[in-house]
C-alpha cells in the first residue's frame, strides 16, 4: 500500500513502506457470489467515480438480498513480507492474504477490492476469530483487530472522517538493532527537534501541498488542509531499563514501585529532550548493551492526504532537524508548489497508520 496518499498500526503501515500497518476495510460477503472487501485509502489510488460504482453495486446486492452484512474491518499488519497490498501474480500481497483466510472462512472465493460487497450475517466477535485463525496459520503477520457492521452504503474510503500517520526516527551514530530494522528510518545524525517543531507551524493548516505531492497522485487538487503536525521524543518501543536505571528507580520509589520502564520514562520524559547520558547510562556500558538511539515520532493527521505526502513532509522536517535546511527553506519548499524543490522522500520503512476516524454507531 502506499503511504498517506496510497497506501500503517499501528500500527505501524503498509506492504510498500515494509512497516507495521493498521488499516480499515470495508467489508461484505455474499451467500451467492464472490464478495468484495476493500480498505480505506487516501486519496491517490483508486479513481472516484470507479469506487462510487462499487459502492452503488453493492447497495444493489444487499437490497436484493437481505441475508447479507457489510463489515467494516481493522487490520494490522507488518508489511515487510509483502509485495504491496493489491493482488499481483506469484506474489505476497495483503489483499491476497485476506482473500485466502476470508475464503477459508466462507467457504467460498471473495474478493478484495478498494470497495466491497457482503458476507452472509455474523457477529463481529466471530468474523474476527475465525479469519485470525486462517491468518495466523499463514507467515503471522497480519491480523484483524477489530470488526463492526455497517449500513449498505458505507465506504471506508470516502466515510473516513480524519487519518493520523505516525512515522518513526532514530537518531544515533550506532546501526540499528536487528530487531529496529525495516521499523524505523535511521538517522545518524543528531536532531534538533526544536527547529523540526516551528518547522511543523509553516505546514499545518490550508495549504497547496504540490511540493509534497508525488507523481501519480490521483487528488483532483493539491489543496489540503493539515490538522495536526507535530514531532515528539519518546523512548523506543524496545526499552529495558539498565542495572543502573532499575538501582535508581527502586531508591527513590522503594522496592514496591511501578515498573522500572515506566517510572524511567516518566523521569526522562519530564525535560524536553531526554539527557542520552543519563537516563540511556551510557557511560560505562556493560559488556554486550547497546548504545540506545533517540526516538523521535512525527504525527500527521487531517481528513485526506496527498499520494505520498507525509514521507515527504518527513524528509523536510529531517532535514531541518538535522540542519540542511532552515525554517525559511521550509516556505520556500510549500511557496515553491513542486515537488522538486522538496528534500529528498523519507524511506517507506518508518511509517504506520495509526487510526482511521468514522461516524460509528
């Protein structure tokens, strides 16, 4: 899938960025014919008037048929086995994947679209029992995370209230663990995230987003209205408390306190940027403990986004973090409106969709 205008996750994101993912997908199945599931999407992929086509053939389905349910779908996925999301031949995609297991399920082929038909009537609860068992069976690395039905009409695409992306930064000299790789973008430089904040002040609100718009993008504008951009430290997502940190924990809150992680994020998390030295204990490293990298998480979120504008966004923001660029830079690259005189696109493996918003009973 492309990223913000394509293609999460909380996921952590999708089968082209090689990250962890959280999607919606709207999804029907019928007793009589193949059925169609299809995900939400920014803008970028699938052509209006062709999805506003599968929606009115699905309402037609479900009125002539009314043993049928539409299911909107969450799923979660690592998208660094697959071949991008849409069905291609002798090759691993995540709508592949979900056809099989929902096949399984019904018994019967269906087919997984940017819109969707029916699935016979099932509670919630045992649609997504029943397709995680199928998929854990497969490589165990997507997995549906929630189900709700829907009225006949719904499209994930177009019902979609607001998307937040995050996208993940390490900074540090070290390579990454072997448990971080293909999960965030390594920069070895420092960062100086304050300068990345007033950055993320130029682009929130209405703007032409041409210079962060990417080619094949299929929005019938570039104007786009960003609600939310900003850069926040935390401590990566794989922390375990050195010796020392455990040592201090326990003296200054007693032997029964909360976790050592926790009570040590919440010191470190307390100053704007985290002192490396001593809450990462750097000095005098104990045989085989890696040197821990800074963890920087960029939020993006607004209704629709442009075809790959938030790596985009990224790689703007990175290169003002790291210095190469200046906030000044940072409006001529939006004033400029084309994409060549952006920084170069941040790296797919970073980035995750983190939630989808819909007008839920």
């Amino acid at each position: 899938m492309s990223d913000d205008g394509g293609r999460p996750s909380q996921v952590a994101g999708s089968p082209d960025s090689r990250h962890d993912s959280k999607r919606s997908l709207d999804v029907p199945l019928e007793s009589s014919k193949p059925s169609k599931l299809s995900r939400s999407m920014p803008e970028g992929e699938v052509g209006v008037e062709e999805a506003k086509d599968r929606v009115e053939e699905g309402r037609e389905i479900m009125s002539q048929n009314h043993r049928i349910q539409r299911y909107l779908v969450a799923v979660e996925y690592i998208g660094t086995r697959f071949s991008g999301s849409q069905k291609q031949p002798n090759c691993r995609t995540v709508v592949g994947v979900l056809e099989e297991a929902f096949h399984k399920f019904v018994g019967q082929p269906v087919s997984i679209f940017c819109s969707s038909r029916t699935l016979p009537p099932h509670e919630p609860g045992v649609v997504r029992r029943a397709v995680n068992h199928f998929l854990q069976k497969n490589e165990g690395d997507i997995m549906v995370i929630d189900v709700r039905r829907v009225p006949a009409d719904f499209h994930a695409r177009f019902k979609a209230l607001e998307r937040t992306y995050h996208y993940r930064i390490l900074s540090g000299p070290e390579p990454l663990s072997t448990f971080e790789k293909e999960r965030a973008w390594h920069v070895p430089e420092d960062i100086d995230i304050l300068a990345m904040k007033k950055a993320c002040s130029i682009l929130v609100g209405c703007h032409d987003f041409s210079s962060f718009r990417a080619a094949g993008c299929q929005a019938n504008s570039p104007i786009k209205t960003l609600d939310e951009l900003n850069v926040t430290e935390v401590f990566p997502s794989l922390y375990f408390p050195s010796i020392s940190e455990r040592t201090e924990v326990e003296s200054l809150n007693g032997h029964h306190s909360k976790t050592p992680e926790l009570e040590s994020f919440t010191e470190c998390s307390n100053v704007s940027h985290m002192s490396v030295g001593k809450c990462n204990a750097e000095s005098g490293r104990e045989f085989g403990r890696r040197s821990r990298h800074r963890c920087y998480v960029i939020t993006a979120r607004a209704r629709s986004f442009l075809y790959h504008q938030v790596r985009l966004m990224v790689g703007v923001l990175k290169s003002v973090g790291t210095g190469d660029l200046t906030f000044s830079n940072v409006e001529k690259i939006l004033n400029a409106k084309t994409i060549a005189a952006a920084s170069p696109m941040a790296p797919a493996c970073g980035l995750y969709l983190g939630n989808v918003k819909y007008d839920l009973p």
